[in-house]
C-alpha cells in the first residue's frame, strides 16, 4: 500500500493530532514530499515528534521513509504529464487520458457520504447561493445555471452587483467555490453565510484550506497539482456528478440530459 491507502486505512483509529497530519498528508501531500519533518511539525503547529509518531502510526519506520513513499507517489503521477509533449502524435489524446486519471484519482479519495448529504441538502433547500471568486466563478457559474434549471430556487452571487448574503436560517443554502490561493471575499461570503445561521457548502482543493471550516459540508477535490488546467476537469466532473444524481432523486434527468427536445436533420 501506497501512503494514501496507510493514511486512510489507519485513520479511525488515530489520534486527534494524528488525524491533524492525516488530514494535511491527504490534502498537501507536496508539503510531506519536500519538506522536512521540522518543517512540517512547525507549519501544522504540532511537535516533530508527533510526526515521527504518526508516520510509525501508519506502518512507516519513520519520517524518511514516508517522504520517500510519497515522491515516489507524486514523480509517478508528474512523469505522465511530462511525458505529454514529447510526442509528436495523439498529444491532444493523452492530455485526455491524464484528466481521465486524475478523475479516477480524485474520485478515490472524495467522501461520496458527505455527497450524498450535500445533494439531500441542496434538493431540500428552501433557496441556494452559488459564489465562486477569479478562476473560481466558471465554476459556480455554470453549477448554479444547471441547478437552477433543475431546482429553480438557484442564484449566482454576483459581487458587482450583491451586497452579501442577506437571508437568514439554516433552510437558505450557500455554496462556495474556493481554490488555491483562496480570495477573501470567498472567506467573508462563508462568515457572513455562518452568522446568518444559513446552511454552508465549500467546494474547494484541501481539507485545510483557510475556507474549510467555515462549511457545514466540506467536498475537497486531492490532486498532486495547483495547476488551474489540471484541476479544472477534475472539479466539473465532480459537479457533474452531483448535478445527475440529485437530477435522478428528483426524477428531472431530462432536464439535464434533453435528447427529446431536439430535432436534428
């Protein structure tokens, strides 16, 4: 087993500070794969010696052999992406074959409990607020566009426009997008949502993004890269998935699918 596998197989039985550096393994595991122990225990404010712990916790001899489990992980995945432009043919077809891993990827690690209770949040909600700030809005854009056509209780936050998260109760639902480097404006929205009572999604990169805890549901999308083009497949598959299943529960599939709407020659 690879460090991810260890990492989940062991985590119930963890401590809670162990579960701290679980948490931040599965979320960053760049950090654990350049850093030192020393440096790792400083930025998650435990003791190195807790992180010697926790790699013995999860079947490693120590630090040194966990970091070398986990660049061996990342240089695997990194080599099939570098490998993409060095062919003269079929380099549109590969690039495709990357997103298809890093979705499979990705889906292996996401919680599909905390799915299921965000689609039975988002089809009892009385009203929803989709936001997402930069690169974040294309998501929330086109999430809250199709939700609406399903539920019609949908609106995209539009920061010219809105002046903040006005509806009070836990039956008004507020879903943000938040990815790396995180906009403040995200963070507020998610403040002003929680001290509104309101019900708070937050779809974003890492458990431990400065977001995450303001989210009533938490859906983190893992993959080894920041990169915008590589996250971005792996983000609308995800949406996609969570649009046809509720679309499903609600028995609208066709709103979502409408082949017999067209007529095409």
């Amino acid at each position: 087993m690879n460090y991810y596998d260890r990492t989940k197989e062991s985590y119930p039985t963890l401590t809670k500070g162990l579960k701290k550096i679980a948490e931040a393994l599965l979320a960053n595991p760049i950090m654990f794969a350049t850093y030192s122990a020393k440096k790792n225990a400083e930025t998650l404010d435990v003791s190195e010696t807790m992180v010697v712990r926790f790699c013995k916790a999860i079947g490693y001899h120590g630090y040194s052999e966990l970091q070398l489990d986990v660049q061996h992980s990342l240089l695997s995945l990194k080599l099939d992406s570098d490998e993409l432009f060095k062919k003269s043919e079929n380099s549109f077809e590969s690039i495709m074959n990357v997103d298809a891993q890093n979705i499979l990827q990705a889906s292996s690690n996401i919680d599909w409990s905390i799915v299921e209770q965000v689609v039975e949040t988002l089809i009892k909600a009385k009203e929803i607020k989709v936001a997402g700030y930069y690169h974040s809005f294309s998501y929330a854009h086109w999430f809250s566009f199709i939700l609406n056509s399903l539920l019609t209780n949908v609106s995209l936050y539009r920061p010219e426009t809105d002046t903040g998260i006005m509806k009070k109760g836990i039956e008004h639902c507020v879903v943000i997008f938040s990815f790396y480097r995180y906009a403040i404006d995200s963070i507020r929205i998610a403040e002003e949502a929680k001290e509104n009572g309101n019900t708070v999604i937050i779809i974003t990169d890492s458990v431990l993004s400065p977001i995450s805890h303001l989210g009533d549901y938490v859906l983190s999308i893992q993959i080894a890269q920041k990169s915008m083009l590589e996250k971005s497949p792996v983000t609308f598959s995800l949406l996609n998935a969570i649009l046809l299943h509720l679309a499903k529960k609600i028995e609208k599939v066709e709103l979502v699918n409408p082949i017999k709407k067209y007529y095409i020659k």
